[in-house]
C-alpha cells in the first residue's frame, strides 16, 4: 500500500523508500546496483560503528565553526551515539563490495544519521530541508576521507582483538611447554631423526613463534594512527574552513579516546595505500606460521598407530562416514584453511591497492572486506585452536622415549664421549641388525644401563639449551 512508502528524490529520480526504514534513496540505490557478496556492511559492527565516531567528530566540529545550530549538532550526536551503542544494525544494507570508493557505504550512514536525527526532533524521515545527509551530517567531509579514516579506526581496533587471542594462544602453548618440559622426544630436520630434544622445546617455541607476531602487530598499529581526515576529495580539503582540519582531529582524539594525528600532507595520504599493504603482510606472516605449526601438530599426532603418535589431539568428532573408530585433526585443519584464506587476501589486497590511480584508490571497499574478514577470522580460529586443542593435548611419553632409543642418531649424543669411530661403528650395527642402539651399547658393555639411562636423562640430553 501507498502509505507504506516515503517518496525520495536524486538527480536520477525518484523512489519508494519503505516508511519505517532509515536508510534514503542513496543506500536504495546501491542495494539494487551492488548485490554481490549476499551479505551487508553490517557484517561488520565495528566499521558501522567507527563510521559513525567519524561523523560524531566532524558534527562536533561543524559546530563548532558555526555551521550547525544547536539542534541540528545535538541531534546529529545522539543519532551517532546510538549507533555507536550498536543500534539501527539492520539499517546498514550495503554490499560491502561495491563501486564508487565506498560512497554507498558513506551515504548509507550518513541518510540513517539523518533520518534518526529527524525523528528526534520530532520531524518525519527525509525531512531534509531540517537535517540533510549530504548539506548536514556529510558537512565538509568526503568519501574519499571519511571512508579510509573509518578504515583505520576499525583495524586500530581489531588488531587488539587479534592480539588478545594470539596471546590466549601464547599462554596455551606456553602452559604445555611447562607440563612436557621432562618429555623426552626425537628432533627431526627434514623429516629425518635429528637429535633429541624435549616436547617442553617443542612447545616454547611454538610460544615464542607467536610472541613474536605480537610485537609486529603491535607495531603496525601505529601506522593507523595517521588518518586524512580533512583531505575532502582529493587531500586539498576544499568546502572546509581553514580551522577544521586541527578541529576535527581533536574531536576525533575526543571521540575514540586514541591520539590519531593529520597526515602531514593530505593529497599524499588520500591515495596511499601503503598502511593496508603493510598490515595485510603482518596478517599473512601470522598465518603462515600457525599454519606451519598446526602442520607440526597433525604431523605429531598422525597414526594412531602408523604414525608418529607422539601427542594426541583432543577428539572432536567422529572422523569418517565409513572408517569406524578414525578421529581427524579437524581443528588444525580449520586454522589451515582459515591461513590460505588470509594468504589469498594478502594477494587480492596488494592488487587492490596497486590497482588505484592518480587521487584516490577506487578499491578500498576490497581492501576494507578483505582485512576485516581475514582479522575476523584469524581471532576466532586462533581462540578455537587453544580451547579446542592444545588445552588438551597430551605426551605419548613411551612412545617419544622409545623413538629416542630406536634412532641410530642417538650416538649423536654420545660422539664426545666415544668417539667419530665407535659411534659410526655402533650406528652401522644398528642398521645391519635392526637392533637398538641403546641395546648394542649395553651388550658390548659400553655403559651400565644406570650409566646410560643418566646419559639419557633429558637434563643431560639439552643442558646447553637456555630456552627451559
């Protein structure tokens, strides 16, 4: 029916707008154009959120420069606030992949901005000649500053978050370090026996492999502190007056409690892309290597009985739909494919921002949806592994002690006191005989098997190890 609808206008014409929505014609236009990932901006309540802390600045500064009246800025600002608190999420409809540099995105918030603020003051929606979303909450600002500063105080969040569960993580792998620090196990280079080492090693660095990527983290986030708000179009900040950019800063400092800082020059800065590029390498070298160490874990626990079997996993499931009794590394696996995902992400970003051209980069919509995504994901598989996993694994000590015993490298450990000669002789036999090396050496009646045994003993076996 008719009175369902609010009638919109543009310069493209007119539209029904549903008459309980908050979104305008801008945003309408956009869901229909942009129908590609099934999803919307709203996946994403953070962003939503940071968007809305932008606007919050810019009105508080209008303001303050004489532009806006007392009502339109106190309505304006409780119709951020709200959004903020996380409110209206249903009215941000944008695909987050879309053309035009993420004005749909821009005009989306800015219209529900609007309408709110109107019905606060007691006006019907797209009441614009009282608050108009582009004269009043996009009051000197642009897209193409607006957006990447959005950009930035998401990552600038997120990147706490992903930090939290690396260190969750961390402390996981750390508690195990501790608990198998007397479990003595064989090394291997190359897949080959290597020489002892304990699980207690194997998983303090496993620790500090993550510890690491912390720090890097850590560091990149200050690359997010410089924002271009200000810039407008291009970085020349025209349709602002000469005191917003320090303004609008300040109030930004004000809104989010984070010291964010102009870019020294605000063209340079409107169409680099480099802080995108350099923290989606970070998110890549950290995927990499969980990646590398849930390898080291299925490759630990493979068997049961063909295989190394040196720890066990926690079971999860049922592993086979026709092998009765076989349990999966189901969650290694998921934190595999979620690091592929940010690999492939780090490759469609660095495309992404190499892909823009002159003033502006056209594809941060990408930029933004991939790093949101991959952040996302890599928190939530990160706190999966430690909870789901490595709080449960553990040590097949036999197992690990026997391979020790079994390994024709043993006499690795005991060349200083034999000798090159009688160790190269005594791993020789071992081969011809399929004997143990540790039995040999106690027929030939090399060492006592208590003299032995302490030679084996794991403080011995690592005792120039500094790392437990």
């Amino acid at each position: 029916m008719e009175e369902n609808f609010r009638i919109e206008k543009d310069f493209l014409g007119e539209k029904k707008i549903d008459i309980h929505s908050y979104y305008g014609i801008q945003t309408l236009r956009a869901k229909e154009n942009f129908d590609i990932t099934k999803t919307s901006i709203s996946l994403f309540p953070n962003f939503i959120k940071s968007l809305a802390k932008v606007k919050k600045a810019c009105a508080l500064t209008n303001y303050e420069l004489g532009d806006l009246n007392d009502k339109q800025r106190d309505a304006i600002i409780q119709a951020c606030n709200e959004i903020i608190d996380g409110k209206f999420k249903d009215q941000f409809i944008v695909d987050p992949i879309q053309g035009g540099a993420g004005t749909s995105t821009n005009m989306n918030v800015n219209e529900v901005i609007a309408n709110r603020a109107l019905e606060i003051l007691g006006e019907k929606r797209s009441s614009y000649d009282v608050i108009h979303p582009n004269n009043h909450v996009n009051m000197s600002q642009s897209t193409n500053d607006v957006y990447p500063t959005a950009i930035k105080l998401t990552l600038y969040e997120l990147i706490y978050k992903l930090k939290d569960s690396l260190r969750y993580l961390r402390d996981s792998f750390e508690e195990k370090s501790v608990e198998f620090k007397d479990v003595l196990k064989m090394g291997r280079t190359q897949l080959q026996d290597a020489v002892p080492m304990t699980l207690g090693q194997e998983f303090k660095t496993f620790a500090i492999m993550v510890d690491e990527d912390i720090y890097r983290l850590r560091d990149a986030q200050a690359l997010l502190k410089e924002v271009n708000l200000g810039a407008t179009a291009i970085g020349t900040g025209i349709n602002t007056k000469k005191e917003y950019r320090r303004k609008v800063i300040n109030n930004l400092r004000e809104v989010t409690g984070i010291d964010y800082e102009s870019a020294g020059d605000l063209i340079e800065a409107t169409q680099d892309t480099g802080a995108f590029v350099h923290i989606s390498g970070i998110l890549k070298r950290v995927a990499i290597k969980i990646s590398k160490i849930c390898n080291d874990l299925r490759l630990l626990s493979s068997g049961p009985r063909a295989g190394l079997n040196e720890i066990n996993l926690p079971p999860m499931q049922p592993g086979s739909s026709i092998m009765p009794g076989k349990v999966n590394p189901v969650i290694p696996e998921v934190v595999n494919q979620v690091a592929f995902e940010v690999i492939g992400a780090d490759a469609t970003i660095s495309i992404a921002c190499e892909g823009g051209q002159l003033q502006l980069n056209v594809f941060e919509p990408l930029v933004a949806y991939k790093l949101f995504t991959s952040i996302n994901m890599m928190r939530r598989s990160f706190y999966s592994l430690a909870e789901k996993c490595i709080k449960g694994i553990t040590a097949n000590e036999d197992v690990c002690m026997e391979n020790i015993l079994n390994s024709v490298t043993l006499v690795t450990c005991l060349n200083p006191i034999l000798g090159y000669e009688k160790s190269s002789a005594l791993a020789k036999e071992a081969l011809a005989t399929n004997k143990r090396v540790y039995d040999i050496i106690l027929e030939q009646e090399l060492f006592t098997k208590e003299e032995l045994d302490e030679l084996l003993h794991p403080k011995n076996m690592v005792s120039n190890y500094e790392g437990n």
